[in-house]
C-alpha cells in the first residue's frame, strides 16, 4: 500500500512538472516571470550571517535541561477566539509550543472551543470567554502562566471587549507580560488607559493598526513616511510600551532607544535616521522562566 502510494505521489508530481513545462512553451516569459516571483532563488548568505541567526534563535528558544519538568520552558495563555476566528488563537498558541514553550492555554468562547480543541490535541482550550465569570474563570489561571497573548481571533463583540478588559486589569496587577494584537489593538485604540505606561506590553500593530492607535493616541495619523519617528512617538505617548510595528521591516521601540529595525538579512544594521546603529533598550534574550 506505501509502495502504490509512493507511486501514486511520483505520478502527480511529474504530472505537475509536464503542465508547468508545457505551459512555459506556450506561453514563454510571462509566465516564466510569474513562477520566478513565486520561487524565487534566493541569495546565499554568508556563514556569518547564518551564525548570527543561529544565536538570535539561541537566545529566544529556552534550552533543554536534565533538571527540568514539563511548564519550566514556558506556559503561555492566548485570549481570543470566537466562532468566526478560530484559526488564528489556534496558530499563537501553536506557535509558541514550535518555539519551545511546554503548555499553550487557549481562553476562547464555548463555541469556538471545539473547533480550536480539534486542530490539536496539545492546546489545552477553556470555552470561558463569554461566561459572566471569564475575568475570574482566566483570573485563576494567571499564576500558572508566565505571558499572555491578548487579541488573535477575538473579535469586537461588546461582551467579550468587556471580559477582555477585566482580564487584562488582573494580568497587569500581577505583573504578567503581555503581548496584544489583531482586535486586542482594536479594544486599546478605543481606550488606551488599558495599556497606559504599563512596561511589560508588546504592541504588534500592523500598517492600518498603527495609524488606528496614532489617531487615538496622539490625535493624528503620523507620517508613515517616517516610521521610525512614528513608533517612537507612539511609544513615548503609550509611557514607554513596546511598539512593533509590522511589516516588510518591522520598526521596533520601547520609547527610550531605538527605534531599531529587524531584516530578514541579519547582516543589515538597524538604524534610526540620522544616527548610530541603534538597540532596542530591552534584551532580546528571553529570561529563563522561573524554577517553580
């Protein structure tokens, strides 16, 4: 059975490479320039930029120990997920286990909970999020988690917006880092003093996010001709919140140095206009969580 299907596969593929052949004969170019920007070859890179990459992975991804049980390499809580967005608390929560984290908790709606559940068996998914007790049913979670991923799949219903705030006033009395995106970035626009000079929130705002929070937040879209001055400026005004502002290079600032650059070419400096390479003031070192 392996055999025919391994037969099976051979057959499709070189059925695929006979169409493609076939249509760049009658076609030519354009569709030549088509597949090219579809798989593009891209550059090699240097040794030095593969060791530089190999160590920013390093510092992110928490090392193996002998002595270590399952939760010391990180327990994460994603808040969001509704029956319309299931997908995306789903890859946040994944994501962080591919990274190295040991436990991902999703808090999502009853509804949408079965579906998240059902992508993998190692999500451990609470369908409290539209109960009348969620900021108390998270709440007790809160000590068990050592981040929390505010936003992914959470949509704008008024009830859940409402839990949601509650969850992030007890996640910051407790000092829990958090990181809030998509809709998360919505509900802070709308009121800012959530997240107001609370040091430990990363902002991941995308081009339309960015310039929503800058209308809210300053009272004028800012010139996205300049983002590093922008993202400085939105941080500061944030009292120094983590600003990363996505895109084909992400703009990073805590509001006291930066902003700093990333680049898929880790040999490209990041710099601020007009100045020196600069540094995000935080350490992109993640702290080993802690032994309890």
């Amino acid at each position: 059975m392996a055999t025919r299907a391994g037969a099976g596969a051979a057959v499709a593929g070189a059925a695929v490479v006979a169409v493609l052949s076939a249509a760049l004969v009658l076609y030519g170019p354009p569709l030549d320039a088509v597949l090219n920007r579809a798989f593009p070859l891209h550059t090699a890179r240097s040794v030095t930029d593969m060791e530089a990459a190999l160590q920013l992975v390093r510092n992110v991804v928490p090392p193996l120990a002998a002595w270590q049980h399952k939760g010391q390499a990180g327990r994460i809580g994603v808040v969001g997920g509704c029956p319309e967005y299931t997908g995306a608390p789903y890859f946040a929560a994944i994501s962080a286990l591919k990274v190295g984290a040991d436990l991902s908790h999703v808090f999502s709606t009853q509804d949408a909970a079965p579906v998240i559940k059902s992508y993998s068996p190692e999500l451990i998914v609470h369908p409290v999020l539209d109960s009348p007790s969620a900021v108390q049913d998270v709440e007790k979670w809160l000590p068990r988690l050592h981040a929390l991923v505010v936003g992914p799949g959470l949509g704008r219903d008024d009830a859940l917006l409402e839990n949601v705030k509650g969850i992030l006033e007890a996640s910051k009395a407790r000092g829990i880092p958090i990181v809030i995106d998509a809709d998360g970035l919505w509900l802070v626009a709308q009121q800012p003093a959530l997240i107001q000079g609370y040091q430990k929130a990363v902002l991941t705002p995308n081009h339309m996010e960015f310039s929503r929070l800058a209308e809210a937040v300053l009272g004028d879209a800012l010139d996205g001709r300049d983002r590093c001055r922008a993202v400085l400026s939105l941080s500061r005004a944030l009292g120094n919140v983590t600003v990363v502002q996505k895109g084909e290079q992400d703009v990073i600032s805590d509001g006291e140095q930066g902003p700093a650059r990333s680049s898929w070419l880790p040999s490209v400096p990041a710099r601020s206009p007009g100045s020196a390479p600069a540094k995000p003031s935080r350490s992109t070192a993640a702290p080993p969580p802690p032994r309890t």
